[in-house]
C-alpha cells in the first residue's frame, strides 16, 4: 500500500517559525541522526554493539527520548514524530547521543518496516486524544497499530502508554482487552495496585505535555504492558 493512498496524519506539522539553535541542529544534525527507513529490516544494524532496542511514537519535543537514550546506552532508541518544531528540537539536544536515530514522519511508517520480535519496548506518552467520538478513529491505540506494537515487540518486552485523559485511559484499556481476547492475551497489564498506573515509574522520564497537563489539574495515568 502506498503511503500517500493508504492514511493521513492527523494534527499539526509545523508550528512558529524555527529558532536559529533549532534551525542549525535541523541543518546540521538531523542528516547524521536520520533514520534510514530502508535499514529497517536489520534495526540492529543501526546501532553496532547494542544489544536492546526501543521505540517511542509521537516524542513531541523528545524529552522522554532524550534522557531515555541518555540514561540507557545499552539501548537504541528510535523516534518517530512529524511535527517539525520537536524534531528540531530534539536533534539539538540529541547532539551528543550515539545512540538515537529520528524519523520525521509517522511512527506507522517505522513499526510496519520493523522485523517481528525486534524491540525491547515501545512508549506512547500522551498520545493526541481526539475527544469527538468521530474523531475516535484518529486515535493512536487501534486494533491496527495494536497488532503491530504486539508484532514488533520481543518476547518480555514492555508496552507503555501514558494518558492525562479518562477516556482515552478507558479505551487504551478496553482496546488492549479486546485485541487480546482475538490474539490470546499478547498484552499483560503490569498494575497490581492503584500507585501502579497513579505514580510515574522512576525509570520515566516526564514529558513537556505532561507537564502542561498536570499544570491544569489533570491526573495521568501509567499504563505498562508486557508482551508474554
Ligand atoms: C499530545 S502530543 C504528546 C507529545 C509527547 N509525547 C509528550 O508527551 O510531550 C502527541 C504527539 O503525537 C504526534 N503524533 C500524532 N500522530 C502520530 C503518528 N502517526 N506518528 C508519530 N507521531 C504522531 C503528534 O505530532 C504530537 O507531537
């Protein structure tokens, strides 16, 4: 299927004008921290020596990118976002990491060239939550995207999903329970007790989102998935 056949992406690309520190690292460093879409087929590849890989969806401004792949330099990490400013954004403070490779454009893109049982972990944090019930088919958790996630994570590898928004939380729920009843549970929810899903695991790092969102008096929730 072609790309430009098959789907959109929704919400926006750009936003102001690029800073000149943004702009230069755009230039300068988004060339050498580009991922190569053809090379997907051997991810390992990409990153010689490491012996784990991960992926986040949608990093906005790559905070939780950035210091993941900071803190784990054991660990590839990939990052797909079409949003111009945060693709920037990232790759100047990216530019000192050896181990991070960036997709401008949509993560669909980047799970469907994935071989199968390649990743160690996959993050979508606060996902756009598209609150219309008619927009509901825009969200990222789908049955689809569900598949692939399940398809691409190793055996022991870990899902996460963060959301400041009830519903969403509620649908990733439902979502996951639906696809696991038709694929004999591929995602095991990791909550044992409410400061489970209530309080952000040391490990993971905020988000700018995040951020704004607790500023306006609204609760994240922290999903983690593992993949049997
Ligand atoms: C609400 S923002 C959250 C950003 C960031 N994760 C955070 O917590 O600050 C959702 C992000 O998902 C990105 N996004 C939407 N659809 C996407 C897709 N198909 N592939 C990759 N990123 C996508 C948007 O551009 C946006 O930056």
């Amino acid at each position: 299927m072609t790309e430009d056949k098959r789907r959109l992406i929704y919400g926006r690309r750009q936003g102001r004008p690029l800073k000149t520190g943004a702009r230069a690292a755009f230039d300068a460093d988004l060339p050498r921290l580009a991922l190569p879409l053809e090379r997907l087929g051997d991810p390992a590849a990409l990153f010689p020596g490491l012996g784990r890989l991960a992926l986040e969806i949608g990093f906005g401004g790559g905070e939780h990118l950035a210091a993941q792949a900071a803190a784990r330099p054991d660990t590839g990490f990939i990052g797909a976002e079409p949003f111009l400013n945060g693709v920037a954004k990232l790759a100047l403070a990216a530019r000192d990491l050896a181990n991070l490779r960036i997709h401008h454009g949509d993560a669909r893109d980047v799970l469907e060239r994935l071989p199968t049982a390649s990743l160690d972990a996959v993050f979508l944090l606060f996902p756009d939550p598209w609150p219309k019930a008619r927009h509901h088919k825009r969200r990222f958790v789908s049955q689809a995207n569900l598949g692939e996630i399940a398809r691409v994570l190793k055996s022991g590898g870990v899902f996460r999903v963060a959301s400041d928004i009830a519903d969403y939380v509620r649908w990733t729920l439902i979502e996951i329970a639906r696809f696991n009843r038709a694929n004999g549970d591929a995602f095991l929810w990791r909550a044992r007790q409410a400061a489970d899903w209530r309080l952000r695991p040391a490990d993971w790092p905020a988000t700018r989102y995040e951020a704004k969102a607790l500023a306006a008096g609204r609760v994240p929730a922290y999903l983690e998935f593992a993949r049997p």
